[in-house]
C-alpha cells in the first residue's frame, strides 16, 4: 500500500474484485496508518479470510515497514527491486511473520504501474512506460517484457514533484499534496507561453526535469523577483508546454509511432500531455486508473502470469468498485422524467450501478447539466464548492463527438479536445478545450439519458462532473450521494430508480 490512494484488488475464482479504500473511507487519498491493516480491510471489503487466499502480493512503500523487519534480506530485497533486478521478489521469513501470511511476494511499484492496462486490449504492449513523482527511487521507467531498459535519477528531478512544487508557488490550495498536479493542469491553461523563455527551456530534456521546473530561471529571465512572482501564470504555461514536447521526444526515444505503448503512472493523467502523446503515437494505452490506485490490479496480473493462470476478467469495466450499487436501476419513466429536467435547466446527480475505477466521473457517478446553459459554469462550482478556474467534463453519444468536438476523446475522459460547437461554452476551457468522454455501448445506461435529453433538445452532449464536493471522494454508497443532495444546491439526484427533488 502506497502513502495515498490505496486500493486491493483480489482474484476470486474467476472474477477479479476490486476496491479504492477513498470511496468506502470517504477519505480523499485514503492509505492505511499501518500496513498490517490490509488484512482487515480485505475481509471487510471482501469477505475473505487470510486462509482463503493462496497466494498474496503487496506493493507497499519501504517507508512504511518497521525496523525490526527491515533486516539484511528485507533490506536486500528492496533494493533488489529498486534497481529494477527483479520485478518480483518473494518475502522474507520475517516480512512474512509481520504480514501475518505464510508466503507471498513484494512487487516493484514501477512494474506493479506498468501491468495495469490488462483490461484495455487482447494483447501485449510492444513497451510500457511509467512516470509519476517518485517509484522505486525512480521517477520514470521504460520496460520491454519484464525488462527495464531505462530509468530516470531522481537527483535529477521528477515530473510529479515538479509539478506539485510549482502548484505551491501558485498558492493552488490542496487537502492532499497529490491533489496539486491536477490543479495545475487547469490552471495553466491562463497564462501565456513566454516565447524567449521556451528557448531558454528547450536545452533542457527528460534527464534535467529539476531544471526545466526551477523557478530560479524564470526569475533570471524576467529581470526581477516580483516581476517574475506576478508573472507565474505565464511561467507555468511555458513549462508546461515545453514539458509536451520533451514528453513526445522522449517517448519516440524508446517507441516507434506503430508500437502498442502501456502508459501509466501519476503523470500519465495529464490529459493534455496526453493528447499531445497519441497524436504520435496513435496505439497509446492509458488506463483510467494510472495513478497509484491502479498499483493493485497491476500486481494481481503479475500474480496471475507467474501462475500461469487464463487471461483476468473483471466486469462491467470501469464500472466495477466493489462499493454499493442501487438495488435497480431507473426504469424507462424515470429516465425520461431524469430528462425533462435536464432540458429545462435543472442539475442532476446520477448514482447508478457499480462506481467507477479511476479518479474521472464515467456516468454512474455523476452530477450532469445542460452544457448550452450560460450559468452552468458557475452553477456547478456552486454546488461542487470548488475553484471557478478549473475545467469542467462533458459525455457526449460517440457517434456525436465530431459534430461538436475535434481531437483526441476516449471512453475514459484521458485526453483533452476542443470545443468546435460554440453552443458548449459552458464545457470550454479558458484555451477553449474540454476533458469528453466518448459514451458507448460499454454505457447503455447513460446513452439513453443522452438519448433521451438529445430527443427533447436535439444536443447530444451533457456536462459531466463528479458525484462530490470539494475535498471528498466520488460517492460510494447511497447515503453519501444523499447527503450532496441535501448539503448542496442540487436540484435533484438520481440513486437507482428513486428521484429525490427540491421544490
């Protein structure tokens, strides 16, 4: 278990069962005091004893284990996999008391990252990438199979640190410091590429990140320190794209254009870092999941090779927390009452079915607008409680999307567009692109609330946030998306077949 967003995952018979501890905690970034808790937890969320498991894997943290365990073969074996020498290494007689299980394994995090697309595709990865802030002292690797063929110096410098360092000069508030880097991604967007200080940056590439996130240059470069403190935002706007190019150059580094890539880690949910990536390189694969909250399913699936068990399935993908779903969902009246609202003007929360895997809102659960309306903007900020400079989502029917949209788009909301319809203001970003989910077959509950909204309004596409406010994780059980409906301005909400309204 990492130091945030910890998740277990567990292969039980045939299906795989999975659980983000945030959402049953209500506890954004949620992780253990203790790693000797996992047990616990795991019987809880899934009912399972620690005699009813065969074999057992664990990504944790160094940090997080005591001295008295931390001997010359724990010692060994950690930085065995900090090297990248094995991706796997069994425990120590010791690691294996304090565990409380009779064998099992330590996973590297880098490796456990780099396994965690097996949901998305039929086949292999020609190469698998990770970057984040920092992972078996690494802040990026480049495996081939079950190779590292490269790894990053930290003492040269992270894209995750950098990222969250830079969102603290910005004086981005944050409960969590993973929070930052997502802060950021938006509120970069208001500045302005200082052309003269990209040419400063572009000597800089993938193996100096502590010099292309160093104020101190941009302080040099504007003359004087409070020039350069009241001109941050265009500081930030110019890493940030120079951040792009040395991203897609260090990709072609290891991957040519045609290749299957695995892209995971923290960094990997930069959707427009993204963007710029599959434009390249069109096969990416980018689990919705790529944060630290997907360590868990990459470590089942190494379990599962080193088994040689058949292919893992998980269901109904992403919708497959293992957390409270409604005992039905709503019938064909409900939904079309859910759509009469929406066409005139209300705010619905929507909790349907299983939750989502991944930090982004996919329609179960939601909190849905009109995009054409004119407040809706501020409406939404209003009842999510959160900073009126952060982007805003929007799902659209697929077979839609270009009619209003131009550029990259996926099912899980991994990638930013642009906003071509000028009726869909609301869902634009200040430089006019929108994170979209492309909404398929995989969702047929909500391609029939935008079906049905489409019939009434002829637009396709609804804003689409998450079912929180700020500093909370996405809605778990019924009681939590009640309480956003009784502690916010939402006009309605949404939980199976029940409607609650406001007068």
């Amino acid at each position: 278990m990492p130091h945030h967003d910890a998740s277990i995952a567990a292969l039980d018979g045939s299906r795989v069962r999975y659980i983000k501890l945030e959402r049953t905690r209500q506890q954004k970034r949620y992780s253990p005091g203790s790693v000797l808790e996992w047990r616990r937890i795991a019987e809880q969320a899934f009912g399972l004893s620690g005699s009813d498991v065969d074999d057992f894997v664990f990504c944790i943290d160094p940090g997080a284990l005591p001295k008295q365990v931390t001997g010359d073969t724990a010692e060994n074996t950690l930085e065995q996999l900090a090297r990248g020498t094995s991706p796997a290494l069994a425990l120590s007689p010791a690691l294996c008391q304090f565990f409380q299980v009779p064998h099992g394994w330590l996973i590297s995090h880098h490796f456990a990252h780099s396994l965690d697309h097996w949901m998305l595709g039929s086949g292999e990865a020609d190469v698998r990438i990770v970057i984040d802030g920092l992972g078996d002292g690494r802040p990026w690797s480049v495996y081939r199979g079950d190779t590292l063929v490269a790894g990053g110096d930290i003492r040269r410098g992270s894209i995750g640190w950098g990222i969250r360092e830079a969102g603290k000069l910005l004086d981005v508030s944050y409960g969590h410091y993973n929070d930052i880097a997502g802060k950021v991604m938006g509120l970069q967007a208001y500045g302005k590429v200082d052309t003269g200080f990209l040419q400063t940056l572009e000597r800089f590439g993938m193996e100096d990140i502590a010099e292309i996130w160093s104020v101190e240059h941009w302080k040099r470069h504007r003359g004087d320190a409070l020039v350069a403190r009241w001109s941050l935002l265009d500081w930030i706007a110019t890493v940030h794209h120079r951040m792009e190019a040395v991203l897609v150059d260090f990709f072609a580094r290891y991957a040519r254009p045609d290749e299957v890539i695995a892209y995971s880690g923290g960094v990997a949910q930069n959707v427009v870092w993204n963007s710029a990536l599959r434009e390249k390189f069109p096969q990416l694969q980018v689990p919705p999941h790529a944060s630290d909250e997907g360590l868990s399913l990459g470590a089942l699936e190494w379990l599962r090779r080193h088994h040689a068990l058949p292919r893992l399935q998980i269901d109904h993908f992403p919708y497959s927390q293992d957390d409270e779903a409604p005992p039905t969902g709503p019938s064909p009246h409900t939904l079309e009452r859910v759509a009469d609202l929406l066409a005139r003007g209300r705010s619905v929360g929507w909790y349907q079915g299983r939750g989502e895997i991944g930090p982004r809102a996919l329609g179960h659960r939601s909190i849905f607008i009109d995009p054409r309306l004119p407040d809706a903007r501020s409406r939404l900020n209003r009842i999510k409680r959160r900073e009126a400079y952060r982007p805003f989502g929007a799902s659209v029917l697929d077979e839609h999307f270009d009619a209003h949209f131009e550029g990259a788009a996926d099912e899980f909301m991994l990638y930013a567009c642009r906003v071509t319809n000028p009726a869909l203001a609301s869902i634009g970003h200040v430089d006019g692109s929108s994170r979209v989910q492309r909404v398929t077959a995989r969702n047929q509950l909500l391609r029939g609330l935008l079906g049905a909204f489409m019939e009434r309004t002829g637009c396709p596409v609804l804003a689409n946030t998450s079912l929180n406010i700020a500093g909370k994780p996405l809605a778990a059980f019924p009681e939590n998306a009640r309480q956003v409906f009784h502690d916010t301005d939402i006009d309605a909400m949404v939980i199976g077949d029940e409607l609650l309204l406001k007068p």
